[in-house]
C-alpha cells in the first residue's frame, strides 16, 4: 500500500511538473518580443524672436521729426546659441528718420554694428534682442537717441548690454555705452508696440 501510494504522488508530481513547463513555456511565447528603444530623432529648432514694428514723432530744435523702425529676424546672419543652448535667428533693426517728405536717416543696424562695444566672451551667445526711443535722453534736443538691447536671447532678467545709438540732424551716427543710471530710471512705455499678427 505505501508503494502504490509513493508510485501515485510520483505520477502526480511528474504530471504536475509537465504541465508547470508547458505553462511557462506557453507564456514565453505569448510574451511580444521588444525591439530595443530608440531615442527619436530631434529636429533642429530655430526659433524667432518678436517682430517690433514702432513709428512715433519727436521735436529736436523745434522741428517735428517722424521715425520708424523694424527689429526683424534676418535669415542670412548667423544664429545665436543662448546660454542654455537653444539657438535663435538673429535680428536686425530697420531705422528711418524723415522730416516731412524727406529723410534724414536710413540704416539698417545688427550686433555686428556695435561689435567694437561688445565684450568678446559674449559676443557669440548674444544677440539684437530689443531696439527703443531712448527716453531717458528725450531732453537733449540737439540729435536723436536710440537705445540698442545685446543681450542672452532667453534673458528675462535685464542682463545685457545697452547701447545709446545717437543719430544728429545732418544723420551722422555715434555709438556709445549707455549709462547705467540712465538705464534704472527709464520709464517703460510699450504703448507704440505693435504684436505681430
């Protein structure tokens, strides 16, 4: 009786551990094979600045003047890499100024204009983020200020450099550093900003 006992669980163990292998053997195949992961390919992304399209008027020595400007990307300047590694179009500003029908001033400016007051090591990470009616010099009648923004094209802080783009009645142009203090007690006016649509 023991025997037949011990001869039955033997069979029962040797069906049991059949079946177990079968089991497992099913659920490999079941299983989907993976191909290994693959990272996608990313896609450069160049991206543009704000277009910022501001016309206005201004009295230099009791004359009215009208001036214009465009800051654009342009396509053909090389692209700035920012500080965190994204790389942006570079940008030029398109300046006129007219009295009446004529015109005084037309030039179209880029970082390389103001590269002589850049420092080098920032330089290639900058660009021509912002260009304005430099208010704070509204009361110098005698030429027209502008103020030229090279900055990290990411920057949100202010860090940049400042250049006071002066521009005389007879459209002669200086370029200079602009004073920080003048920079701190600027009042921003965006009123003349335009979106672009």
């Amino acid at each position: 009786m023991h025997i037949r006992r011990y001869c039955l669980l033997s069979v029962v163990s040797v069906i049991v551990c059949q079946l177990m292998s079968c089991s497992c053997e099913k659920k490999k195949a079941e299983e989907p094979e993976f191909e290994p992961w693959e990272a996608p390919e990313v896609v450069d992304t160049i991206v543009d600045m704000p277009r910022k399209d501001v016309s206005d008027t201004v009295r230099i020595s009791d004359a009215v003047y009208r001036f214009h400007f465009v800051l654009h990307k342009i396509d053909s300047l090389p692209t700035v890499k920012s500080f965190s590694g994204l790389e942006f179009h570079d940008n030029g500003v398109k300046l006129t100024v007219r009295s009446d029908s004529s015109n005084l001033f037309h030039k179209e400016f880029t970082k390389q204009s103001f590269k002589s007051l850049l420092p080098e090591k920032d330089y290639k990470k900058m660009s021509l983020t912002d260009f304005n009616y430099f208010n704070a010099k509204r009361d110098d009648r005698s030429k027209f200020h502008f103020l030229a923004t090279i900055s990290d094209p990411e920057d949100t802080d202010g860090y940049g450099y400042y250049i006071d783009v002066q521009i005389s009645k007879s459209g002669d142009v200086h370029l200079e550093k602009a004073k920080e203090e003048d920079i701190t007690t600027m009042p921003m006016d965006y009123s003349d900003e335009e979106e672009d649509v």
